[in-house]
C-alpha cells in the first residue's frame, strides 16, 4: 500500500477546515476539501499545496446521504485507503426554545449532527478496511458542555457529536480505528456569519465572545493533529475548556448556575439577546 495518507475533510473551504487541512499537508497528506464552497475550498487547495501536500475540490452537501454515498465512492475508486474522516461542517443557531422557529432547528440538526452522521456512516466499513488503521475526527464544541441559555440547538448538536464519537470509541476500537472529538471555546471562524439569531442582540453576544478569545483555528488544527497521531479521544482547548469539563463532572448542578449567573450578568450590562 501507498505510505501516502488520505483524508476527507468536510467545511474545508474556511475556518478550521481549511486550519486543519493545511496542517495535514504539512505531512504530506492528501486530502478531499469537501464544501459547498468550491471557490473557496480551490483557495484551501492552492494553500494545501503551498505547504506541502495535495489534494481535490469535491462538491458536498453534508445534509445529503446520497452526495455521501457519491463522493465515497468516487474516492473509493481512485484512492487506495481511507486513512482520516473530519466531519467539521457546521453552523450556528441562537435563540430560545419556543422563540426559534422549527425550521431552524431542523437546520442545524441536519448540518451539524445529520452532516457527521452520514459522514460516518458512508466510511466506516471502508476504512474497516484499511490494514494501517484509521481514524475519525468530529468538531463538536464546548458548547455540549457548557449548554449556555439561548444556544440550545446549537447545544443539542454539538452534545449529539459527542455521543456519537463516544460510542464509535468502543465500536471500532477493535478494528483499529481511533475516534477524537473536538470541544473548543469560542475562536474565530466564519460560523456566526452564516448562522441564524432570533435577534440581533443574539449575534452581538456571539461576535463578542469570540472577539475575547485568544484562541485560533490554527492551534486548534494544530492539537487535532497531535491527538490523531496520538489516538487521544478528547480536544479540549484551551485550558479553561478543561476547567469547565471537569467542574461540571465533579459539580453538575453548581457548574449549571454558574452558567445561568453568567448569562445574566451579560444580559444586564446590557447585551441584550431581544
């Protein structure tokens, strides 16, 4: 077999995907940028190759089984393994339950949780396959920790990530095929640009978070890359994400009044959320 390594790597178009791609072309990866964006993943390509590696533009809708089904395939065809799986497509949803419309709430649960679902679900039995082992990647965030009010689809998805790469944990684990899922704070990525708010006050709130974080995509990318090589299950940056991880497993309900203390304060100093 060809010591080359092959990735899918879905959002490749901007933000952490196009981080993390690069990345992995810094070890000589080849990679499918999966995005709807093809403009913008033929951008990710030409930085691909720039550090070091190649890849493809390949056209997906991570909402549609059957373009799953059509791009495994395809590379099924013309590459001989299947070495990584990065399901990071994804997008935002602010609002309360009740106030967000239905609608919105479909959305995201297609993208964000359906998207990585079909990802695995298309590729398992493929990378079973590969006598190197493999390896499966979900962006999921630190908001299926924290759970902060007025985020809950965006919450709901994330936590549903989680699950899903947990379980895969004991699934694959003897076929070889290590799983990490990734639970960042806040860092800048295009996300809120093409995410939904039921009020502007919502993306406000949004912006500013991210606009505190020192946090990038880059050294978000960087940490993935480590924890493949290293088949460590949990991302969790930067290290108040650690914090909030293990309070809220020693201190549950404290750790849920924090966050609720929290979201008040920021809605009386005056960023409003209506």
């Amino acid at each position: 077999m060809s010591q080359k390594r092959y990735a899918i790597v879905t959002g490749a178009a901007s933000g952490l995907g196009r981080a993390l791609s690069i990345e992995l072309a810094r070890g000589g990866w080849h990679i499918a940028l999966a995005d709807l964006n093809d403009a913008g993943s033929q951008e990710t390509l030409s930085l691909v190759r720039a550090a070091g590696g190649d890849g493809q533009v390949e056209h997906l809708d991570v909402t549609s089984i059957d373009q799953w089904r059509a791009l495994v395939e395809k590379l099924q065809a013309a590459w001989p393994a299947l070495d990584l799986l990065v399901n990071n497509a994804g997008v935002g949803v602010g609002g309360n339950v009740g106030e967000l419309s239905l609608e919105d709430w479909r959305w995201i649960m297609d993208i964000n949780l359906w998207g990585g679902i079909y990802g695995c679900h298309t590729t398992v039995d493929w990378m079973k396959q590969n006598p190197r082992g493999a390896h499966i990647v979900n962006i999921a965030s630190m908001a299926a920790i924290v759970c902060a009010p007025g985020m809950a689809p965006y919450n709901v998805t994330k936590a549903g990530v989680v699950a899903l790469t947990e379980t895969l944990f004991g699934e694959l684990k003897a076929d070889n095929i290590g799983v990490t899922v990734v639970c960042p704070t806040f860092f800048q990525t295009n996300i809120i640009n093409s995410g939904r708010f039921t009020a502007p006050g919502q993306r406000k709130m949004a912006d500013a978070l991210m606009a505190q974080s020192n946090l990038t995509a880059d050294e978000v990318a960087r940490r993935i890359v480590r924890a493949v090589e290293r088949k460590q299950v949990y991302v969790l940056a930067p290290a108040m994400a650690r914090f909030f991880w293990r309070l809220k497993r020693l201190m549950p309900r404290t750790f849920l009044k924090i966050i609720s203390r929290g979201y008040k304060r920021r809605l009386s100093s005056g960023d409003q959320v209506r």
